[in-house]
C-alpha cells in the first residue's frame, strides 16, 4: 500500500506557535499561502506569565478573544511594603488577563482554522540559508520554506543560528500561580460586582516591580528585575508573597523563573542590533525572538501579537514579488515601536532608579491634576495615549533651567 508522501516544502515555516508565530501564520495563511507551524511543545502548554494584556489589544485582536479572557480590570492598586498603598480606577478597563495555555491554544486554533498547517511535539534543532529558502531541520524531520520566522521565544534558535552576532538582553522575571484556593476569593480578588483588581509593587523587586493579577479561580503572582546584574529575583519573590498583605495567608508554589527579553536601547549593547536586528535575508525575527518587549513594563504579548502581523503584511509583498526584500518589516517596526520602546527604557531608568520617591509621587499626584503622569500612562495602556505623547507632555513641564513645575515635581 502505498503512503501519501509528507509535504515538505512551504511558502513559509514558522518555528514556535505562540502569540508572535500564531498572528504571524494567521496572516500570512489568510492570504493564501502555505505555511507550517513547528512548536516544540502541544497546545494547550503552560506558560510562564503574568498573562496581562493592556487594554490596547483592543486595536489589534479580533473580538472573540474576549472568549478566554479571564478577569477584566478596571482598578490597580500601588504598593510599596506593607504600609504604603494607592488605588487608580477607570470605568473603562486598564487590562485584560489571560492564561496563556488558553489564550495561546485559541491564537493557534485560530491560524489552523484560516490554513496553517502546525506539528506540534516537532522542536526545531538546525535552520540553513538555501539561495532560494531556508532549509528546517527538526527532531522528526527536514523542511523547505521560501521564508523562515523566528517566533520561537526569548532563547530563540532561529535568532542564535542565522542572526549571528546578536546578543542576548534577557532580565530575570519568575512566576507563581494559586488556582482554586476559596480563601484568594476573600483577599485580593473583589466580590461579585466589583471593580477588578491588580496589585503592582514598585518595592518588591529590585530595579522591577512585583505584581497580583486576578484570574478567573486563581492568581498570576510574579517579579520582575528590570535592571540587568545584581538582580535577585529569587529573593525578591520571597519577599514580596511574605510581605504583601494581599497574600497573607496563601501558601504559594515555588515560582518558575524565565527571562524577558526586553528591548535594549543601546544598539552597540553586546553585539544586541536594532537596526537590521530583525531580518536577515529570507528570516525575520518576531516577538521575543526579537527583543520586542516594553522595557518598562515587560509586557510582551502584545508587541508579539503585533510584530506578527506587520511581519505577515511584509512576507506576503515578498512572495508576490512586490518588494525586493523584507527590509519593510523592520521599517514598519521602527515607526511603530522604536520610539516608544526608547521613552519607556529612559522611564524605566527613572522610575526604578528611585522607585519609592515615585510610588510617593504617583500616588500624590493621582488622581489630582488629571493630566498628570500616572493618568496619562493609564490612558496609554487604554491605547489613547502613547509613551511619545507622555513624554511630550513630561517635558513640556520642565522649565528650561531643568527644573520642574508643582505638577511636574521631580521625586
Ligand atoms: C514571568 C513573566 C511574566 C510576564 N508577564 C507578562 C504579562 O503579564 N504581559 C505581557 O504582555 N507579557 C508578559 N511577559 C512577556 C511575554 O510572556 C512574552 O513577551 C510573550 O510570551 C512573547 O510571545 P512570543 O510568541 O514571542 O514567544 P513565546 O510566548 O515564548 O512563544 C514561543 C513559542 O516557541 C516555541 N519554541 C521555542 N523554541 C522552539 C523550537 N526550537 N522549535 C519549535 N518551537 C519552539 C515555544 O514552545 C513557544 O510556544 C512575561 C514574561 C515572563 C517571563
């Protein structure tokens, strides 16, 4: 009896099938070409994350992924140690919390139901430059793709074997989650009817934050240092599920660490280059695998989202031979993120350089002068606002001796 031959050769490969590959296929399969999706792991996988989404996804994703959304926000609350605390409220919603394992799976669905066709359980071990392709070596088997993505994550393969050079710039995060504990129910989430709730603390990491996000039955609990060397997440976490009032009482499982690759605005950073960082003949690096994640903050999933799609639109103009390259890909991310990604990395000096005077001010100045900063950066997460028009508004209340109105204080 002779076996169907396996299909081998495709339009495009994209290695790893999270939130950057999934919106990546997703594109490029909706305009009918045809993709293979390599994941080394099988959907629905646990993810370490604190699964947060500022609301702006908005502009970006279909509806329907409201379907596994888990808690909506509406309210934060500051910390800093136990004595010191503020809270912002907005009728209309701060963030979104996902789980991954769900919110992935539904990405991933969503690019197999317009076409692509993914092997999941297949990891990705050798890529080679072909002069019409790149050639895919897996753990099960050898592949062609006219182009290859790079969405394989913050360790990508794809970045370290054809984007050689290219350093790391990875800080140190780990995360805890308690599910289906009755007591979480009575502390930090709110009672049916409530204003949703999540907790920042600019003192539970050094140079980062510490975070509670609600979640359906649970909560996401995490920390990140945002300042790379001497950081000492493992500690920090300690500290901050110890200290925090929110927590008392839980018992939380040992968290899981792994690194955030955030944007590095120093270009000559170890090797780390920004620009042409990102394609590299037939290859393009998207999400992590791209260093594409706010260095403030470190959200991440929603640039991953996005790249995908801008890497999608600039893949299908290469195929169909409208463009000579896939330059425009980088292009059309420096004009999206460069920028904002370069204000948040001088907030992120800032604000973690002296972050207990900024907790003080924040909260001073909120909810006070409405435009102050912590109400613009709201506003940003709510995608009407941007870290450019922040910045603007920041410098425009410095005088020019370089001192600050009231509103403006420095901290
Ligand atoms: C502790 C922590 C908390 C975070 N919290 C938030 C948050 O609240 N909000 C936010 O926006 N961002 C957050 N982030 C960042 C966010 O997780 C990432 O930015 C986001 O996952 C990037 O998506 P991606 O698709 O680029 O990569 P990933 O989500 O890492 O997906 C990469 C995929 O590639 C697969 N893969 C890897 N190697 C191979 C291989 N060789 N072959 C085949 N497949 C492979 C992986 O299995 C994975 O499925 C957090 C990160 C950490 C570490």
């Amino acid at each position: 009896m002779n076996s169907v031959p396996r299909k081998t050769w495709y339009d495009v490969i994209v290695v790893g099938m999270g939130p950057a590959g999934s919106s990546t296929a997703y594109e490029l399969s909706q305009a009918g070409f045809s993709v293979l999706g390599l994941e080394k792991h099988t959907h629905p996988r646990y993810k370490v994350c604190g699964g947060a989404l500022s609301a702006r996804i908005d502009h970006i994703l279909p509806p329907e992924y409201k379907e596994v959304v888990e808690e909506t926000v509406h309210r934060l609350q500051f910390t800093y140690g136990p004595e010191e605390s503020f809270f912002v409220e907005s009728p209309e919603p701060f963030a979104f919390m996902v789980m991954r394992a769900r919110f992935d799976q539904w990405l991933m669905t969503l690019a197999q139901q317009s076409g692509t066709e993914v092997h999941e359980d297949e990891a990705v071990k050798k890529l080679e430059v072909l002069p019409d392709g790149v050639k895919v070596t897996t753990t099960k088997g050898e592949y062609h793709g006219r182009v290859v993505v790079g969405a394989d994550g913050a360790m990508s393969v794809v970045a370290q074997q054809l984007f050689p050079g290219r350093g790391l710039h990875n800080i140190p995060a780990l995360e805890s989650e308690i599910f289906g504990v009755s007591e979480i129910r009575e502390t930090v989430l709110p009672k049916p009817g409530e204003l949703k709730l999540a907790v920042i603390s600019l003192n539970a990491a050094k140079k980062g934050y510490g975070w509670i996000f609600p979640k359906r039955d649970g909560l996401s609990i995490g920390v990140g240092e945002f300042v790379r060397g001497d950081s000492r997440p493992k500690r920090s976490f300690q500290q901050f599920s110890q200290e925090e009032p929110s927590l008392a009482g839980l018992t939380i499982p040992t968290p899981v660490g792994h690194p955030i690759p955030v944007f590095n605005r120093s270009p000559g950073f170890k090797g780390h280059k920004w620009n042409g960082g990102l394609v590299h003949d037939r290859a393009v690096l998207v999400g992590d695998a791209g260093h594409l994640v706010d260095p403030l903050l470190g959200e991440g999933i929603l640039y991953a989202v996005r790249s995908g799609q801008l890497a999608g639109t600039s893949i299908v103009k290469f195929l169909r031979e409208e463009h000579g390259s896939l330059e425009d890909y980088e292009a059309a991310i420096m004009r999206e993120f460069a920028e904002e990604f370069r204000i948040a990395s001088k907030l992120n000096t800032v604000v973690y350089g002296l972050p207990r005077s900024w907790h003080r001010w924040l909260g001073r100045t909120f909810p006070g002068p409405y435009q102050g900063v912590l109400h613009r950066y709201c506003r940003l997460l709510q995608g009407q606002e941007t870290y450019q028009t922040l910045w603007a508004h920041a410098m425009q209340k410095v005088n020019p001796f370089g001192r600050t109105t009231p509103e403006m204080e420095a901290p």
